[in-house]
C-alpha cells in the first residue's frame, strides 16, 4: 500500500523545490510517475476540501492528485 501522506510529503517537496527529498521518495519508490493508458479502480473520490483521489492498480493501494488521472472511459 502506497500511504496517502506519501503523496502530501512529495507534493510539499516540489512546493518548496526540496529535490533531494523529492528524488529520494522516487527512488524509495514511495512515489513514481504512472505511465499513460493505465487502467485503475478508483476507490476514494475526493471531497470539496481534498484534490487526491484514491486507486488500486495491481491490487495495491495508490494516492493521486485528481488532475493526474484521464478520467475518460475506456471502450
């Protein structure tokens, strides 16, 4: 399982451009880039408050902000 605070903490390293602690997250992988035309379930939509949004891919729990994910569906 990914940890939703692992999302939090890179998104605060790249706010404060901390990229030491954002390439050791990657490397860690607690963190990495998802490759285009995957498909995953959302299981946690977000609230008014929050811009994550939980998945599962490969039977794991994932976090992602909202605007990284296509939303469209597939045929």
């Amino acid at each position: 399982m990914l940890k939703k605070k692992w999302l939090e903490d890179i998104y605060n390293f790249k706010e404060a451009k901390d990229m030491d602690d954002f390439h050791s997250y990657l490397r860690s992988k607690r963190c990495f880039y998802i490759k285009a035309g995957i498909n995953v379930s959302i299981n946690k939509f977000p609230d008014q408050f929050d811009n994550t949004v939980g998945f599962v891919y490969d039977n794991t729990q994932m976090w992602s902000v909202v605007n990284a994910l296509d939303y469209g569906v597939q045929h």
